[in-house]
C-alpha cells in the first residue's frame, strides 16, 4: 500500500500545466503517466503550441498610449482589415523575400556572369542552314522545321547586358528565384527581313548555343540548361545556376533581344504575316489564291523581345518607390502560386500581375500609399469584375492615329491587355479558360475576404489549390501526340503556322470551346493545365511536343444541372436544328416531348445519380471523338473511381442515392400514418428522423428484409424471428430510430420513474394502434417501438419535451429548485431534442448540394476501414463532411465524392485542433460577431472541452458529438493516417496511366497492433461489405421475393459488435480494441502501456491482473496468457485465431 | 482458527503469489485452457462500526471473477465448501448497503460484465474457511454443466431480450396504480395542512392556495433579478460625465491592445507551426 500514494503525489502536484494536459491528452486516466514522463523532458515546446488567452495586466491594459502605439493602430484600422492580417502579411513578406546576404551573393554572381558573357569568342559569317561550325557538345535549342531558311548567321559579343524583371524591382518571391538578363544583339548579326519565315528566332537560337557552348566550360556555373521563355518553344533561353552550395540559390536566365528599333513595329500588327504558307508549307504559293493568315502569336514573340527593357523601366518607375505596391504584388505572385496559375506557357504570371498594377496605378485604382493587403485586395476586384476577354484594357493612353485598334487584338486574341507602346498584348498567349478561371478564383477570393472569416489570410494565400482537389473531375488526355491529330480535324492549320507547329497549344482554345459548348450547362468552369516548362541539357536536342506530359482539363460541374439526362434542342423545323445535328452527331434524335413540340435532342444512359455525375464523361468523350478524332483511349477520366467503395453490393450502377431515398420515403408514409394515428390518448405533434439513413448519411443503405424462415428459429407467439446457431448469421437489420413527439399536457407525472412507466404504456399502445389501423408488425419495449413496414425496420420512441428537466431538477436543502446537468438528462436531451434537430439540417444539406450523402458515406468508410470508426460517433464524421460543403472557402462546394473525400483528408490532416474549434454553421444561423464570440470562449474554456471540438447553431458551447471521443491518441492517429492517404490517393488519381488499385489507401496499417483477433466470416454479418468484397459469403438468409407472411426479422444482431462490447467491457483497462463494423474480419488490440506497468495490489483494480512478486514486492500486472485466451473463450464461434504479434508485456 | 487457516493457505499456495490477506485461487473456463486467471478471496471484514449489507463471518469476499462467471457458476464452483445462502457478483467492491429494491427488467439497461468482485454468504463460517483452502483449478464450464459462450450466448441472449408486451404492461400498471395512489395521499396530506400554522405559528404558502406564489425555481429567481437589473440600466446614464468619455475611450484602447496580444500569440504559434512557408 505504501508505495502508491507517494508515487502518485508529485504528480499531481505538477500544477495547472497537468491540467491542460489531461484534458487534451484525452479521458484515458492510464496515459496519463506516460505523458507527463514525457513532459518533463520535452518542457516548454509542446506547451507553447497550445493558445491561451492573453494575460495582460492592468497597468499594462490601462496604460497611457504613445504616439506611436496610436499611429500604428490607426494605421492598421485604415490599410489593414485587422491587427491580425497585418501580423500575417508581414510574417509571409519576411518567409518569401530574399534576405540582404543572398542578395549580396547573388550581385556577385551576376558580376561573374556579365564578365563571362562579353569574353565569349565571336565566329565568322556562315549561312543558317550550315551549321557544322557549331560544336558537337551543344545542339540548337530550337525545332528548325522546316530546316531551309534564307539568311547568314555569326557570333559577337553582346552589345548590352541588361538585368530586368522581379529580381530588380524586388518583387522575386522564394522559392524559384530568378534572375532574367537581357542580352541584346548587335545589329551585324541580323538583316533585314530577319522577321520573316523565323529567320530572327533561329539566329537566336544559334546564338544562345554558342554562348551555351562556352559558359558550358566555364567553371563557375553548376549548370548550364536550355529551356524556353515561358513556355515558348520558339523562344528558347539559357538557364545558368552557380557551382557548388549555392546551385539553389539562384537561376539566371538570360534571355536575347533585337537591337533597339531593329524591327518596324507596324510589320508586327496581329493582322500582319510573318510566316509565309508557301514557305512553312513547303509548297509554291498558290495562284492568285488566299491570302497569307496572321500570325499573331508569332508577331507577339518578337515583340515581346523588343520590348523588354521599356517594360522593366515602366515597372521600376512605378513600383520603384512605393513599398506598399511591391508588397501587393509579392502576394499577388504568392496567391497565383498557391493557385498553379503563374507557371507554363500561357500562365497568368508575375509579370502580367505588375503590369497589371501598374495599369491600375494609371487609371488611379490603386494608389502608392496603399499597402499590400489593399493592392492584393483591388487587384483582385479588378479581376473579379472585369472580364478580360470582352473588354480589353491597354497600357497606351495616346490617341495616336497609326496605332492598332483593340478590336483589332479581340479578333487575334482571346484575352486582351495592351502594353504602353499600344502594339503589344501582354496576354497574347492566355487563353480565354485560364483567364476565367483566374477570375474564378479572384471571385471567389473577394467573397472570402468580405466574409470578414479570421483565417482568411490562411485560406487566400497558404492554402494550395491543386487541380485534383480544386475540380470535380479532372481528365488527363495522352499521349499527346494525338492532340496533332485533333488539329488536322479541327483544321487548325493557320494557328500551326503562327504557333510554329506547337499543335499542344494551337488546339487547346478551340479544344475547349469544344467542350464547353457541350457541356453546357452542367458546367461551372472548365480549366486546363499549362504544361510544365522543360529544362534540358545543351547537349541535348530540345524535347518534342508530344513529350511535354499530358494535358489534364479539370471540370467544375453545376451541381443543379447533373440530374438532368436530356440534352434539348431546337425545333425540328428551324434553321439552327442543322447546326444542333452537326455539333452532336449520332446521338441527336428528334424527339415528341409531352408538350408536343418535336425537338432535336440527346438523351444519356444515366439510371441513378452516380451514372448522371459522369454524364460530363459520355459528353467529353463524343464530342472529343465526333470533331476531334481522340479516341476514348486517349481520354483518362478521373471522377467516379471512389465510387466503387459506396456501391450498393447487389448493383454496382448506384451509390446507394436512390436506395436511400426510397427509406426515406417509406419514413414519410410512416410518419403520416403517425400523425393520423386515432386513438392515442395525446396527438402526435411532431415525427422527426434521428436515424443516419434519415439524414442521408449511412454508409451502406439498408435494403427491404424478406426473410427465409426456414433460416430461423421462430418465435411463434411474438412474432419474432431468432437467430440459429447452426446456420450462417442472418442479415444484419439495423433498425431506424424515430422520435415521436406528442402533444402537451398537465397530465404527466412530475417524477422521472413515473414518466418513463408513462412513455411505456405509450410505447404499447402505440405498437397496438399501429397494428389494429395499419396492420403493420410492431414490437413494443419500455422505450422504444419498432415497426416493420415494407422491409425497413422503424424504432419509434416517444419522447416527452419536459423529461430532461425532470432529470435536471435538484432541490436544494432550502427547498430551491435548480437544474443541473446529469448525464441522464444530457443523453435525453441528446437523442430527443439534438439528434433529430442534426437530422433534419443534414437531410436540408443534402437537398442543396446532392454530393453531400456521397462524401459523408466515403468520408465514414473511410473512417471505419481504418479501424477507427467505433472512437468517432456517426455524427461528428457527418458533420466535419458537411463543413466541407457550408465552409468550402478557399474552393468551391464538391460536387462529387472524389474532390470532396481529397478535401476532407487535407482538412483532417492539417486541422489544428487544439486551438481551434470547427464551426459547422448549419443554414447559416451563426452570423460573424457570434463566431467571433465562439472562438474567443472556446478558448478560455479550452480545458474543459473535448479534443475535437464541433461547433453548431444547435450547440454552441459544449460539442455533444465528441464529447465521449476521439482521444487524442486516436484524433492523432487519423491525423497520421489522412496525411499519408492524402498524397498516395492524389498521386493515384492524378496519374494518366489509370490509378491501379484505388483501394489501396482504405486498407488500414496493421503492423501497429499487439494482437490481431481473425473472426470468421460466417458470423459477419457484413462480411460482404468489405473493402476487398470478398467473392463468396455465406447465405443470410434472404429472400428475393417478399415472403407470406410478416414476421419480425432479427434485429441488430451483430456477433462482432457483441463481441467487442464483451471485450471492451472485461479488458477496457488494458487494451483498445479497433475494428471496421463494415466487414472487417479483423480485430486489432493494442495493449494500453500504462496499464501495463507493475501496479502494487489494490483490491479496486484486479481485473484481469495477477499477483506477481517483482524484486521482492509485490505487484499485479496484466494476465496475458490467460487474457490471450479469454479472447478465444468469449468469442467461441466467432473468433477463428488469436494472433500475438509482440511481445511488449514481457518487459 | 480463521487467522491460522489464512497463514497456512498463504504458505501451501508459494507458488501462486497472492497478495498479504488474501487467497489466490486458479480458475479456468474448461479443460481446454493452459492458464488461469487467479480469483483473490479472502474473508469479508468492515472496520468497526461500519454498516454492511454482508453478515460477517459467513462471507467470503472475491476478487477477478472473469466475465464468463455468472452467480450460478460461482455458487456451484463454491458449493463444496459448505451450503451457500447467497451470491451477488457486482462491478466494484462495494461496503455499503446495495440498493436491494427490485430492478425492473424492462426498464434497467443490461450491463455487459466485465471483470466483477462476489460476496458469497455461506450458511455458516466453516464454508468460508474451506473456500479459503480451495486449490483448484476451478473450471467454470464442465461436461456436465456447460456454461455457454460466444454465440451460443449470444443467440441465447437475443431471445430473451425479446420484449413480452403484455408482462410490461402489467408492470407498467401496477407502478402506475401505486404511484397514483401515492400522489393522491401526498396531495390529501398537503391540502389538509393547507393554512394550518405549524408549532412555532409559520404558515406554509403553497402554489394551489387562492393566490398562487411564485414557484421556487433557481430559473424564477433569475428572472426576477433580471428585471431589476434592465430597469436599474435603463435610468442610468453612460454619456454624461466627461470621465465616462474618457473611459470608454481607454476601454476601447485596452480591448485593441487585448487583441493584439491575442493576434501576437496566435503568430508566434503559426510561425512555431511553419504556417507562413506558401512552398
């Protein structure tokens, strides 16, 4: 005896610290010790992880303020939404802006370099087509197609070497520093015409190998690569890296220019030719035939060449001096980032977005005293509210007469943004689909931060937007090759000249328009990936079009428009019924409609909801067959791969949408049946589901019962059936509870005892009138009723509204009468007033976004796969899946499972829950001041609270739904394991090849286990739910066809969840027990360490324990032997094998 | 004798450590199983003057009954010892007097057992004594007394839980019928000392007197207070005296500073978090 209290009292004498602990650490007394060991080693650091509210001192909150103290905070209030947004953009401003010493470093890298380049040798004139004077280390970074071309070409030093861009103005964000420099020609190299028939570009070309060539041997550089000016294959420019630790530090690029005013500006109008058919074509010209196409793009190129170092002057004499407009546009290149939006050919990159402020500057939206936040903020509703490609803007305020109209660049471009010299449009290869996602997101973006949220700043610029978690479906078109295909059918032959035989980038506007038409209306946004820049050794050729990776398109659907299957034309007899036809092809049919108009229309096979989402599927791959000759091989949709997990296990056409609805139906008929009920002493007043099923949200829907009685024993005068031991657990039928409110009245007895003998003569008589009005079958118990009707088990329990008062009402000796909280009253209340009331939001929910059933199931398979699913109750996983549809921010609402499953893994991954509560704001009831309010009392009351804390209108304070768990063990564990599925899933489901076995990530770790319980699978009654469906179960005694007579069927006889309850209640102290209700045929335990540490005999906690004598005490530890085998005894038919797989308990 | 009988078990069972006072006894569910779980029993004793529910002497007080032992089990495993009065198994040691009231069994939750502790009456205090000697091992299901588990005691299990409605309803009746009763004697009992002073002259005012009184609720008082607080807010006045301004101006200063600690925290933790890398 002596030993125990001494131990046990420096620990509790720990102070408040422990306090905090526990109660984050979870209910488990026995992990106690183990933390707080932990704790004295690690000290301070995972205490300083944890928020608590500000301690302030008087003096110090009553202070007399300074002057400056007073101007910073006005300074806030007036250029920042709050103190906090300020601290944040000042945080990420100092993570992403190079520091003075790596500046420094990079200056005299830049020296080196500029020496180097005006050293490299000059070489003798020689025709651009010879060009055996070029070494046999270094190959021409340019597709020379065709290879004939007039013209001469040698070498000489540059006449300029100019730095332009980010790295000057200070605007460059880590990670990918770079530094561009501008390398200008001298004027001998080039000749007149030099614009024609990409003569300037193979000289350029040319001379970037040379200096390729011998930069190559110089040892100052780590690396020396070619890659291409944003993407542009025609462009090819000079990546040079420093040598040895700095290789990271820094990529030069050096860029070439034309000399200044080398070429006439009004030849590169985007209504000239530059490119010449009967050149490019390799044909003679045609007599008197069509005219030359422009070659707008073409055109661009070179003048974005020419330009460069005017741009660089602009940026730096408007950005030069105001901080506040270098800060916005550092975040505005942080917020395109996130986005994936600023990279590959035709991104919306850095430089736009400066030229982008520097317009806005112009036109006065932005002024130089503005800061950062106000910059990214009017940016980013200029974005929003204007649209690019409608209405271009231009840089250019002269009314000069010589200069191009901007119609003249609609017609050339699909997004029009002119340069100051007026001739240049700076977004010539965006196209219309990027820039409407970038407006997209820019709306999205001002919602956000209107919102007033305080994550905003987290949402908006920390939180990455991949394609595969931002879109719905995603599809990945390869090879790519095919695409050269698509552009001959599409005749795109014009745009291949001007793209100089790019077909990637020639097809992908006409692509998706293609596709957008088609989709229509079930479309929100369609987007496109950029390809990746390449980067390839000199020694190398330049890689080919088809190799640059796949093209991957990411859908946006319309959740309203997904159930429709028709697609309705015109009228048969009019004009544009021709254009419907050629558009779709085969699959337009004219058809009567009920109205009797005949009409041209499509109609898709889609019988259940799962097959109407993939409807987009059909539709991409007509379209992309009919008018652009890729065949469904070429197309990898990704979208409904996750569906396989939900399916119904008989069809495998549905997710179990239809099935549900049809409970849901028969509980509608019930409870009007309730409701009309004569003869019930009070009136039923209301009906309200609390049933998972009801709100949408079962995992697997039940399916109506016909039973096979000769599978049964029967019990003839209940009615009953009853499960045999010598055949096959029957079906496992969970019944669906119902709470049935009834009218008010004084005539119920004040006292708890009495109230519940009352709701049990309800419940019988219930089950009476049930059976005599509606010859249902019904079976009555003390609290609860169940009635069969048409194959679906309902369980009605009658509850009385004032019933949890009567079980809070204390009286005090004085004769007062307070209410205080018991844990009979909580549960009450719970189950009669929060379920339904939970209920009743989520089945709205699933009203308004109809993926909503779909995630929350995978969500809980999920959940449950991992062998976790028993520590969460249902509830808190419905409600976490539905925060993915009420707070999507900073994406849309998923409108399939696969996007909204990625999204709750990330969610779960990176949720910090410890200083946060998750605030599920059903129907929009909680307005912002009383977030606010909730998240400053969650945290002054952060002790008290569970380790995951969901907040609801309905429950605002105390998280009835975790309250009995997760510990923060297990939330940990999930944690690990979401973060782990998260990448392998999305690698999966990104890969173009297919995504192999998407079943991969629902298989859980068993490794982690001490012992493994193998269950045999014919008393798993949902042995055919499991992941891996097994090929053959056992029969459960069904039938096909509705059987004679009705008899109750056996309800919630689950072996494996007897079991378990069995197992918890015996060795709860010692192990945790994991199992998947969903087929699992596997149960893991794991022995609690604590318990398993020599205990000195206290005649309270023997169980399971034996008296050992250690060192000469006495002490009990954990009977482990015999436990082993009271697994095997209490679970004799069930348990096949008992697997011990460590040996942990013989420390 | 019970003293010297306790010493001797200690020194027969040196192979079985048990711990000082108390016996330890093997028991096993069959033949079949290689080891033993161990129950502790020794001889039920309160302190001086404590109540129990137990006759003294005669009980035998047992530790780390496994679940798969019922009462039956335990009384026939026991009864070689000496005849036996009676066997209560419960969840934890327990000295006070148990609630004897008859539970319902339709209206008491089933309790799945776990590792429980017995008091085992024996008619007379020898039973005790030969229960402390027990070598066992004791095995809970024999041939001719087969206990059942796992599914069989599950299924069994099932089909007593199927409700007999009209036993309930009976029940349900007869609780009604006493409770009515009771309340009508309770109200009969009240309305006669309705008005009638009691020894020291107080009267009583209950809520069915002519003019009915406020009920005695914490809720009622609260709302009592309420009211006088709104009406005693509503004749103050907050804009009046220039130090009022002035302290409402240095209110609003201290809940900005509040905040920007908050904020200064809630960074300090972002940034411990690496929560400003965007790469």
């Amino acid at each position: 005896m002596g030993p125990a209290p001494a131990g046990e009292q420096p620990r509790g004498a720990a102070g408040e610290q422990e306090v905090m602990e526990t109660a984050l650490e979870g209910t488990g007394k026995e992990k106690k010790k183990a933390s707080s060991r932990k704790r004295v080693r690690a000290g301070s650091p995972t205490e300083s992880l944890l928020l608590q509210p500000p301690k302030l001192s008087r003096a110090e909150l009553y202070k007399e303020p300074t002057n400056e103290e007073l101007n910073r905070l006005r300074e806030t209030e007036i250029l920042f939404h709050s103190s906090l947004l300020r601290l944040q953009v000042e945080e990420l401003l100092k993570e992403v802006r190079l520091s003075e010493k790596k500046k420094d470093r990079i200056d005299a890298f830049l020296k080196e370099v500029n020496q180097r380049i005006k050293k490299v040798p000059s070489i003798p004139e020689a025709e651009l087509t010879d060009q055996s004077w070029l070494p046999a280390e270094v190959r021409v970074p340019l597709h020379q197609v065709p290879y004939n071309v007039k013209g001469s070409f040698c070498f000489l030093p540059p006449t300029q070497v100019t730095v332009v861009g980010s790295y000057l103005l200070g605007t460059c964000i880590r990670p990918d520093i770079n530094v561009d420099m501008a390398l200008t020609m001298p004027r001998e190299i080039l000749q007149d015409k030099d614009g024609l028939n990409q003569r300037y570009f193979r000289k350029r070309a040319l001379y970037l190998a040379h200096l390729a060539y011998h930069l190559a041997q110089d040892p100052l550089f780590g690396s020396v690569r070619f890659s291409y000016t944003n993407g542009c294959h025609l462009k090819p420019l000079l990546l040079l890296r420093p040598h040895g630790k700095d290789e990271h530090l820094v990529t030069v690029r050096l860029h070439i220019c034309p000399p200044l005013d080398f070429f006439r500006p009004c030849r590169l109008l985007p209504n000239k030719n530059n490119v010449r058919s009967a050149w490019y074509l390799g044909q003679s010209p045609p007599e008197g035939g069509s005219p030359e196409p422009p070659t707008p793009h073409y055109n661009t190129w070179i003048l974005q060449d020419t330009a460069m170092e005017s741009h660089a002057q602009l940026l730096s004499a408007v950005l030069g001096s105001a901080l506040g407009l270098k800060d916005g546009v550092a975040l505005l290149k942080v917020w395109l980032r996130q986005r994936e939006l600023d990279k590959g050919l035709g991104g919306f990159n850095g430089f736009i977005v400066s030229m982008l402020v520097a317009f806005l500057v112009s036109t006065r939206k932005i002024h130089t005293t503005m800061s950062g936040y106000q910059v990214l903020r009017s940016v980013l509703q200029f974005l929003a509210t204007t649209d690019l490609t409608v209405n271009g803007i231009s840089l250019c305020f002269s009314s000069d007469p010589s200069l191009p109209a901007l119609a003249d660049f609609s017609q050339a471009f699909p997004v029009v943004f002119l340069d100051s010299s007026g001739r240049l449009n700076l977004c010539a290869d965006v196209t219309a689909s990027t820039y409407h996602q970038v407006q997209h997101e820019a709306r999205l973006s001002m919602a956000l931060l209107d919102s007033k949220a305080d994550d905003g700043f987290q949402l908006l610029l920390m939180t990455p937007k991949p394609m595969i978690r931002a879109f719905d479906h995603i599809l990945h078109l390869r090879p790519l090759s095919r695409l050269q295909a698509a552009c001959h059918r599409l005749k795109l032959w014009p745009e291949l000249q001007d793209n100089g035989g790019d077909y990637v980038s020639a097809v992908l506007g006409p692509l998706t328009t293609l596709l957008e038409q088609g989709l229509g209306s079930r479309l929100h946004l369609l987007a496109h990936s950029r390809l990746p820049v390449p980067e390839w050794d000199i020694s190398q050729d330049p890689p080919k079009h088809k190799d640059s990776g796949t093209l991957t398109l990411g859908l946006l659907l319309q959740p309203e428009a997904l159930t429709s299957v028709l697609e309705l034309g015109p009228e048969a007899d009019q004009p544009e019924a021709a254009g419907f036809r050629q558009f779709w092809g085969s699959r337009s049919e004219l058809r009567r409609f009920q109205d009797g108009a005949i009409r041209e229309a499509v109609v898709w096979e889609a019988a259940s909801l799962s097959q109407k989402r993939l409807i987009p599927h059909q539709v991409v791959t007509h379209l992309l067959a009919l008018h652009a000759d890729i065949p469904d091989t070429c197309i990898h949709y990704v979208g409904g791969f996750l569906d396989a997990l939900i399916q119904d296990l008989k069809e495998t056409s549905s997710t179990g949408e239809e099935a549900l609805t049809v409970v849901v139906r028969c509980y509608d008929e019930l409870s009007r049946l309730l409701w009309g009920l004569e003869g019930l002493p009070l009136t039923v007043s209301a009906v309200q589901g609390a049933h998972p099923v009801l709100r949408y949200t079962e995992v697997f829907p039940p399916a109506p019962v016909r039973p096979a009685f000769s599978f049964y024993e029967l019990l003839r005068e209940r009615a009953s059936l009853l499960p045999r031991p010598d055949k096959p657990c029957p079906a496992y039928v969970e019944p669906m509870t119902v709470v049935c409110h009834l009218e008010g009245s004084g005539q119920w007895p004040q006292d708890a005892e009495a109230v519940r003998r009352v709701r049990a003569a309800f419940q019988l008589r219930l089950a009476e009138l049930l059976t005599q009005q509606h010859n249902l079958r019904c079976r009555a118990t003390a609290t609860h009723t169940d009635v069969l009707k048409d194959g679906f088990v309902f369980r009605i329990r009658v509850a009385y509204q004032r019933e949890p008062q009567i079980l809070k009402e204390v009286r005090s000796p004085e004769g007062m009468i307070s209410l205080r909280d018991t844990p009979a009253s909580l549960r009450l209340e719970r189950d009669t007033r929060l379920l339904p009331l939970l209920t009743s939001a989520l089945h709205g929910l699933q009203q308004q976004h109809p993926a909503f059933s779909s995630v929350a199931r995978l969500v809980k398979r999920w959940v449950h796969a991992q062998l976790l699913g028993e520590e969460f109750t249902d509830e808190s996983l419905d409600l976490v899946a539905a925060s993915l549809f009420l707070r999507p921010e900073p994406f849309t609402p998923p409108s399939s499972p696969q996007v909204g499953f990625l999204r709750f893994l990330s969610l779960v991954s990176t949720f910090d829950w410890k200083n946060n509560p998750l605030i599920v704001n059903l129907n929009n009831e909680l307005t912002v001041e009383e977030q606010v309010e909730i998240r400053s009392s969650f945290l002054a009351a952060r002790t008290r609270l569970p380790v995951m804390v969901i907040i609801t209108p309905q429950d605002r304070k105390g998280s009835v739904w975790t309250q009995d768990g997760p510990s923060a063990q297990i939330l940990q564990q999930l944690m690990i394991v979401a973060a782990k599925a998260l990448p392998v899933l999305e690698k999966q489901l990104t890969d173009p090849r297919g995504p192999g076995d998407i079943r991969t990530v629902f298989r859980p770790p068993l490794d982690m286990y001490d012992v493994l319980i193998h269950l045999s699978p014919r008393h798993i009654p949902r042995h055919r739910q499991a992941v891996d469906c097994p090929a053959a179960s056992f029969c459960r005694g069904l039938l096909n066809e509705p059987g004679p007579s009705s008899m109750m069927p056996v309800l919630g006889y689950d072996p494996p969840q007897l079991y378990l309850a069995q197992l918890r209640a015996a060795f709860g102290d010692l192990a945790l027990f994991f199992y998947d209700q969903h087929g699992g045929q596997v149960i893991g335990v794991l022995w609690r360490p604590a318990s398993f540490q020599p205990q000195p005999f206290k005649a309270s906690s023997t169980k399971g324990r034996m008296a050992v004598s250690q060192g000469g005490q006495l002490v009990t530890v954990p009977n482990v032997e015999a436990i082993l085998e009271d697994f095997a005894v209490l679970g004799e038919g069930l348990v096949q094998s008992v697997e011990a797989r460590s040996e942990r308990w013989t420390v | 004798m019970v003293a010297r009988s306790k010493k001797g078990a200690a020194r027969d069972s040196v192979a079985i450590p048990s711990p000082p006072g108390y016996t330890a006894i093997p028991i096993k569910f069959s033949e079949k199983q290689q080891a033993s779980h161990y129950l502790y029993v020794k001889e039920h004793r309160v302190r001086e003057g404590t109540q129990s529910a137990w006759p003294e002497k005669c009980t035998l007080f047992v530790l780390n009954v496994p679940p798969y032992c019922t009462e039956e089990c335990l009384s026939r495993l026991l009864s070689p010892c000496g005849p036996i009065k009676s066997v209560e198994l419960q969840e934890k040691p327990d000295l006070t007097e148990s609630p004897k009231e008859p539970e319902s069994k339709f209206f008491q939750a089933k309790r799945v057992p776990g590792f429980q502790v017995a008091y085992v009456v024996f008619q007379k205090p020898s039973g005790v004594a030969a229960a402390l000697n027990l070598k066992g091992p004791l095995l809970v299901s024999t041939g001719s007394h087969p206990v059942k588990s796992g599914v069989h005691k599950w299924i069994s299990d099932y089909k007593d839980a199927v409700p007999d409605p009209e036993a309930l309803r009976e029940e349900v009746d007869t609780f009604m019928e006493a409770y009515d009763r009771k309340i009508a004697e309770e109200e009969s009992k009240a309305k006669e000392e309705e008005g009638v002073p009691d020894e020291e002259g107080w009267v009583t005012v209950t809520r069915r007197g002519r003019r009915p009184v406020l009920p005695r609720t914490e809720a009622a008082s609260l709302r009592v207070l309420e009211r006088e607080k709104r009406k005693r807010a509503r004749k103050e006045l907050l804009n009046f005296y220039a130090w009022q301004h002035r302290e409402t101006k240095m209110e609003h200063l201290a809940q900005l500073r509040k905040k920007f600690e908050e904020d200064k925290q809630r960074i300090e933790l972002m940034r411990a978090q690496r929560k400003f890398r965007p790469y």
